[in-house]
C-alpha cells in the first residue's frame, strides 16, 4: 500500500508541471496587439507633428502626376519671358548684326544702319563710323526706329514724367534749375497710368504708350527720367566723327498704329538685345 501510494503521488506532481493553461495563449497575443497599436499611434503622432511644423507637404504627397507635370510645364512656360505669341506664332529666331545681336520671334526684324546712313540729322560735311540708325519691323513695317543725332542740347528741364517712384528731390532740382533759366517745365502724371518695364543693355527703361523714359540715376528706388521724351541714350549703341567725337544721343519714333501685342514684343526684343 505504501509503494502504490507513493506512485500516485508522483504522477500527481507530473501532471503539475507538464499542463499549460489555455489562456496565458491569449494573454500574448493581446500583449502583441497593444504594441503594433500603440506603435502606429506613435507613427500617426510624429506625422501629425511633422505635417503641422510644415515638413510634410500633404499637396504635393496626393496630387495627381499629371496635375503636377501640367504645373511644371506652366511653371517652364512663365519662365520664358521672350516666347510672345504673335498670331499663334512662337517661332523664335536669332539675330546676328554688326553691332548686336537680339532674339526674334518669327515675322520680325532688325535693320542695322551703319556710317552715317539711316539718319537725317547728322552734318553732311563730316564723316561718321558706328551705329547711325536702326529699325525693328514687324512683316517689314517698322515698329521703333533709331536716328542718330549730333550737336543738339536742352537747357534746363523743358518736361518731365512723374512716376508712382518719382524723386521728391529730384523733381525739386529740375524746378530751381528751370527757374534760374526762367523757364517752365511741363509735368506728366503717371502715377495711374500703365506702364511696361525692361532693361536695354542693362540700363532701366519704361515705355508708357509709345513713349520711352529711361532711368538717369542708377542704383537707387527711385525712377528718375530723362528731360526730353523723344531722345534715348543707350549702353552699347554709339557713333563717332571724324573729328573723334563719339556720339551716344538718338531720336526714335515708335508707330503709333502698333498693336499692344506688338509693342510687348517690342519691350522683349530690346531687351533680348546685346552687344557684339
């Protein structure tokens, strides 16, 4: 009786180790359920902070790609400022002179005048090298022509624009200056009026109708204009005598009959423009 009592108290002790309880099964799945959820709170949290800090773009993340290649094209498009449609034309065309070179769209060109030709407002007697008048036209209709003009001046200040950007003092030194002489100015208000900007070999213009003002003194906020309306001075565009004077002073004229597409056109082909 002993001996049967002691092994029943053996397999009595072996089923207590070898037995797994069915439910610490389910106590590590739910353990790894709480990690994945928690770990995706946290993933969702530091996307909500990166996304409100402003280093998570959700626009550029969803937006379509065709979307985004249409924008990138407009965006290559705008870029291009010398791509004037002209008729639906947008052909371009390089111009190469003597004196410059420019970027044409198709129908338009550049005549160059050389050694006193092109002009009516040189001395017959004296012999001129250079640059003495230029046209750009339009299907052949000349759109802004260039006269070359020698032994002319302006005594005081005989008119003046006045620009949103205009020079309070500016304005003041033409006005004392113009009563020394006893002379009148005429003023010009612009401040509502619109007007187009561009650069010619580099130097500051504004074309408000078919008038041409440049900036007289660089480097500041201000826009301050020449005196005289009909005569430009431009870098890179020169003449000079016999005598070895050099001349930097033209008359131009732009049609008046040119179209507001033309006279766009007109602004990006000078400004297109460089010097060979």
């Amino acid at each position: 009786m002993e001996v049967e009592q002691n092994i029943d108290t053996t397999i009595q002790k072996d089923d207590g180790v070898n037995t797994k309880n069915p439910s610490d099964g389910n106590k590590d799945i739910w353990v790894i359920l709480l990690n994945v959820f928690l770990a995706l709170v946290t993933i969702l949290l530091l996307g909500y902070v990166a996304y409100r800090n402003g280093y998570i773009d959700l626009d550029n993340v969803f937006k379509p790609k065709e979307q985004t290649e249409e924008e990138s094209n407009e965006e290559n498009d705008a870029s291009n400022d010398l791509v004037i449609q002209e008729n639906g034309e947008t052909t371009l065309n390089t111009y190469e002179g003597e004196v410059l070179s420019a970027i044409l769209p198709s129908g338009w060109s550049i005549t160059e005048y050389m050694d006193g030709d092109g002009t009516d407002m040189l001395m017959d007697t004296v012999e001129y090298t250079g640059l003495t008048g230029l046209t750009v036209s339009y299907n052949n209709v000349p759109i802004l022509e260039l006269i070359a003009v020698s032994g002319i001046g302006f005594i005081g200040c005989p008119e003046l624009p006045i620009f949103t950007d205009s020079s309070e003092a500016y304005l003041q030194e033409q006005v004392e200056m113009n009563e020394e002489i006893q002379e009148n100015m005429v003023t010009y208000d612009y401040t509502n009026t619109p007007y187009s900007d561009f650069q010619w070999f580099g130097k500051d213009f504004r074309r408000v109708g078919t008038t041409l003002y440049f900036d007289t003194v660089a480097g500041n906020e201000y826009f301050e204009p020449q005196c005289e309306g009909g005569l430009v001075t431009v870098p890179g565009l020169r003449f000079e005598d016999s005598d070895g004077y050099e001349g930097v002073a033209y008359f131009y004229n732009i049609n008046e009959e040119a179209s507001a597409e033309q006279l766009e056109t007109l602004d990006n082909i000078l400004a297109s423009m460089m010097e060979i």
